[in-house]
C-alpha cells in the first residue's frame, strides 16, 4: 500500500513539473507575442512621424510667427505655479483646507509617443503644464471660494468648477449664515465638497 501510495505520490509530482513547465511556456509565449505586437504597434506609430523639416515646411509663417508669443506664455504660468503653490503652503494650514496635491494636475506623458517629433514633443509639454497649472489653480481657488464664500452668483456662469453646486443660491442670507461652518468643515475633512 504504501508502494502505490509514494507511486501516485511521484505521479502527481511529475504532472505538477510538467503542468508549472506548460504554464512557463504560455507565460514565455504571451510574452514574446505582447513584445510582439508591442515592437509592430511602435513600427506603426512611427511611420505617421513627420520630421523637423517636413513639419517646419508645412507651417503656415504667420503659425510660426506668433511662436514667441505663444512662448512667453511660459512667464505667466511659472509665476502662477508659484504663487499658488506658496499661496496654498502659507494658508490652507490656517484655514484647515488639504492642500491641493501639484502633481495630480501635471501629467506629462505624451512625450513618450513615437509619432511626434521634437517641436511637436515641446508643444505637448508646454500644453501639459499650461493646462495642469490652469486646472491646479482653479482647484485652490475652488477651495478658497468653499471657505471664504460659497455663494452661487444670480447670473449662470460658464465651467463652473464641481464645488460649485454645493455652494448657496444668491441672496439665501440664512442658508449661508446657518451652513457655512458645515461647508467650511467639509472641504477640511480630506477636501470633500
């Protein structure tokens, strides 16, 4: 009995080598496929890159005229990231407000993509970080108001930020004075609306 036992017992450790072998070779073949497709997907991608020269030759001048001041644009929001950023370390601590987190309005990936060239690679950045700071800032800002004063305005405003409807209608003098520390002690918890 125990012949048949250490028999089965040798059995069912040579199917498990060999089932953990036929995984090793699926995993090894999805591999070398997913590199596969991974290698032909960026052959692809490359193939619609348009070189400095093709790309400078197919814009327009009057496009490429106005560069410097597309450019220059680079000032304002450096002095935004920096103001809001020293804004928001000085006094969101005060007021009890979380601070925003930067980095999740700044996303720069799309420098990795293989069918950009450089020039189109430094526009993307600059958009990257114009449109993260412009965002980060109405995020402080929107945080600012929900303390301060969440008032809706009596005309309807274009892209209201998402705080905004949790705010109180214009000219509900009682609804404010009653809920404004619940509100203020929302945004402090985790900066909830």
């Amino acid at each position: 009995m125990a012949t048949t036992i250490d028999e089965l017992l040798a059995r069912i450790k040579t199917l498990q080598d060999e089932l953990e072998n036929e995984y090793r070779k699926a995993r090894d073949d999805f591999a070398q496929k997913r590199a596969q497709l991974a290698e032909d997907l960026l052959s692809q991608q490359r193939r619609y890159k348009l070189g400095l020269f093709g790309f400078l030759r197919r814009t327009r001048p009057l496009v490429a005229l106005t560069a410097p001041l597309i450019y220059a644009g680079w000032i304002p929001f450096l002095v935004m990231d920096l103001f809001v950023t020293l804004y928001q370390a000085v006094c969101f601590p005060i007021y009890r407000i979380p601070r925003v987190r930067r980095a999740e309005y700044l996303v720069f990936d799309r420098a990795e993509l293989p069918y950009l060239n450089l020039i189109e690679k430094f526009n993307c950045f600059y958009c990257s970080y114009g449109n993260g700071i412009a965002a980060y800032t109405c995020e402080v800002a929107a945080r600012t108001e929900q303390y301060w004063c969440p008032i809706k305005h009596a005309r309807r405003i274009q892209a209201a930020h998402d705080r905004y409807p949790t705010f109180f209608d214009h000219g509900d003098a009682e609804a404010f004075r009653q809920g404004l520390e619940r509100l203020r002690s929302r945004i402090a918890d985790n900066g909830s609306k």
